[in-house]
C-alpha cells in the first residue's frame, strides 16, 4: 500500500533535504529541524529523513532527536 500523503510527500521533500545536506555541507548528524505540523504528511516527512540518517550512520534515537515537532498542542 502506497499513501501519497505520507511516503510521497515525503520521498519529495526528502530528496530537497539530502540535496540541501550535501550543498550545505553540513553532516547530517549536525542537521535540525522543526516541522510545523505534526500530521500525517509532517510524521511521514519526519520518518523518511529519520531513515535517512540512520542511512548516513547515526542510531535511530540520535536521528530522533534531530527533529521537532509542533502543532496545535506545542512541541
């Protein structure tokens, strides 16, 4: 099953992201973000670039706590 809102959203705006790390040059375990949003879309974006710093060596906690998410209930 293939949910456009979560995987495909998310393969988009990854591939932005790894193109953003490389031309930053930056690591990515030196990357942070905040997602305004904490939906479907916003978790599924979260998920894929978690994958892909566990891709570039980091454990899926260190990855975790890259990331914030805020919505209507805070942080």
């Amino acid at each position: 099953m293939f949910n456009d809102d979560i995987q495909g959203t998310g393969a988009v705006i990854l591939a932005g992201f790894i193109n953003a790390v490389k031309t930053s040059g930056i690591p990515a375990k030196d990357q942070r973000a905040v997602f305004l949003g904490a939906g479907s879309a916003g978790v599924g974006v979260a998920k894929q670039i978690v994958q892909f710093f566990i891709n570039e060596g980091l454990t899926e906690d260190q990855a975790r706590r890259c990331f914030w998410l805020v919505d209507s209930k805070g942080l």
